[in-house]
C-alpha cells in the first residue's frame, strides 16, 4: 500500500471508501423526504436510505472482519489494539457532533430562549451522556419542534449502539476461537443464527419489538444481518464479477415480491454482489479527487441536524420547496462538516491512538 499524498492518509486500492461515501448520502436523500413527511424513493424494495445504511453495513462487516481476524500479534494485543482502533475511529467525532449540536446548534433552532433552553442543562448533559453511551436520545429542549417532523435532533444515531455491538461479536469470537478454521465455523454458526432470528422476526413476527437498552433489537436484525454478510465475504471470499453482477442486479430489479422475505433476500443478494464487484475492482474510478472517502462516517453523523436547521430555515418561510435543492444544500455543509471534524478532531486523536498502539506493541 502507499501514502494518498494528497489526503495523507493510506489509499488501499479499492472503491470502498467512495461506496462508503456514496451510501451515506443515500442515507441523507432518503432522510431528506422522511423528514418533510414525504415518501422516500425505492429501490429493492428498501427506500432509498434504508439502502444506505444496509450498504453501510455490508461494507463496515467486511473491513472489520478484515482488520479483526487478519492481526497476527498475540491475544492481549490484539483485544487492546482492536478495541483502541475502533473507539478511536468512533468516539471522537461523534462526542465532537453531539457538544456542537446540543451546545451551538441547538439553541438556535429551539422555540425556547437562550435562557430557557440552557436552563435545561440536565436535559442537554442527558442527551450527550446518553448518547455517548449508546442508549439512544432524539431530543432536545423545544428543539426543531416546528419542523415537519418534530423533535428529533439526530435521528441517526440509532445505529450506533448496532455497529459497536457487532464490534463485541466479532471480538468475541477472535477471543475464543483462535486457529483460522474455527473462527470460520464459528462464525458461519454465528451467522446462521443472526439468518435464522431474522427469518423469524420477517416471516412470523413483523411487529414484534425487543427492546433494551434503548434499542428495538427485533429492528435491528434488518441491518445487522448485512454487517454479518459483510464479515462473512472475508471469510468465505466468493468471487465478484461486476459484469455478472449488475446483470443479475437488473434482473432481480425486474421481478416484484409482495412477500417481504423475497424482497430482502433479493436485496441482500444484488447489493452484495454490486458493492463487492465494484469494491474491489482493480480501477479505482469512483475515487475523485475533491471527494474524501474518510468523510463518509462524518457525512452520517451530520446529515440529519444540518438537514433539521435547512428545513426550518428554508422550507418552513416558504424560501424553498423542493426536496432536491434542500438536499443539495445539506449535503455540501455536511460534508464540510464532516471534513472539518475528520482533520481537526479526529486526525489529532488518531495521532495520539496510534502512539498508545505503538507503546503497547513494544511494551506488552
């Protein structure tokens, strides 16, 4: 691999990172209609930013199942380093969201006074703490209570507790099975079992909810069976042809399933094969160079606020109306959000991450 000199940062010769990007503003288009209470377009059988975020999924499975199952050191430094990546790649920019949004956002979009809302400060340390610590909080203050769809702040973060649990899961299993092959059996157990609950709760009980922690888990099976699909492309590496797969894409695009099981199965199939082929394509032509791919996680992280402030400053007085241009202007400050927050928020931490990593390496 070799240094971006552009980016400064490892370019690893593959399209997943703009798939990343890509998919995250799926994520916004879709939030975008949801948000002003219309319907979302739809595509395979998903609306458009349900689809964002299975992508989100099937692509983070597969590089952490990579970065998890391929280190070689031995069992301690493998569960401190793994644990120190990922909370050094999570945490930062999003404790970085959540004070900008509840601390300089907020106060002024909410039907409160200045006063009043930070009045509240129980309330606003509640949404931050809350968050930080994965029980999902929507709410602020009086905040965005005009807008088309009230209330919520950050309708984003539910999948944050999703992702670190699956983080937990593949650990757990690197932890306990150590030889290659048993991780893999072990896995593929661990993933026919994830298939099978969510076969269950598709088929037989699709309004059942199983919450805890803040978090309807019953829901959750519809992402979390695509971050288990992505894992298991590292494990089993099938072989992607991308002009295979975009046939077989417009060939499922043609059929309608009523039943909700044919449709997902039909998703999971085209857009594992999609994001793959063109994921480890040898020609790198999604990368752009005025795009950084890194800015994907920061994207999601911002859309939904930014989105919130747009509509309540623009759609609210009448300025403007269409769902596209709202969504235009909320991505470019998003992503310049998500660009600032990656250089001066998370880069330095990561500097910081990679010297504890380095410490450890030689130490223990």
């Amino acid at each position: 691999m070799k240094k971006d000199k552009t980016t400064n940062t490892i370019n690893r010769n593959n399209n997943f990172g703009m798939l990343h990007l890509m998919a995250s503003f799926f994520v916004l288009y879709g939030h975008q209609y949801r948000l002003l209470n219309q319907s979302p377009p739809v595509v395979l059988g998903n609306q458009i930013h349900e689809l964002g975020v299975k992508t989100i999924f099937l692509i983070s499975g597969y590089l952490i199942a990579k970065s998890l199952f391929s280190m070689t050191c031995g069992r301690k430094k493998v569960t401190a380093v793994y644990l120190l990546k990922r909370i050094g790649r999570l945490f930062p920019e999003f404790l970085f969201c959540l004070i900008t949004t509840a601390f300089f956002i907020a106060p002024l979009f909410t039907t409160l006074t200045v006063k009043e809302y930070f009045y509240n400060m129980d309330s606003i340390v509640f949404y931050i703490k809350n968050n930080l610590f994965l029980y999902p909080i929507f709410h602020l203050p009086g905040v965005f209570a005009v807008n088309p769809f009230a209330g919520t702040v950050n309708g984003s973060l539910w999948t944050m507790p999703l992702e670190v649990a699956m983080y937990l899961c593949f650990l757990l299993i690197m932890l306990f099975f150590r030889e290659k092959n048993r991780q893999r059996i072990v896995y593929t157990l661990f993933g026919a079992g994830i298939f099978i609950l969510w076969s269950i709760k598709i088929i037989y009980l699709p309004e059942a909810r199983w919450v805890f922690y803040g978090t309807d888990w019953a829901a959750a099976l519809y992402d979390i069976v695509y971050f288990v699909i992505g894992g298991g492309i590292y494990f089993w590496k099938p072989k992607f042809d991308i002009q295979k797969s975009f046939f077989l894409l417009l060939l499922l695009g043609i059929f309608n399933f009523n039943v909700a099981f044919g449709r997902e199965i039909i998703c999971m199939a085209a857009l594992s094969c999609c994001i793959f082929s063109l994921g480890f394509a040898e020609k790198q032509s999604l990368n752009l160079p005025w795009l950084h791919p890194e800015c994907a996680y920061g994207v999601y992280l911002w859309g939904f606020p930014v989105q919130q402030c747009i509509i309540n400053l623009f759609y609210i007085t009448g300025k403007i109306q269409s769902a596209n241009l709202l969504f235009l202007i909320s991505s470019v400050i998003s992503y310049i959000l998500a660009r600032f927050s990656y250089r001066y928020i998370y880069k330095p931490f990561s500097k910081i991450n990679n010297r504890i990593i380095s410490y450890i390496d030689e130490r223990l």
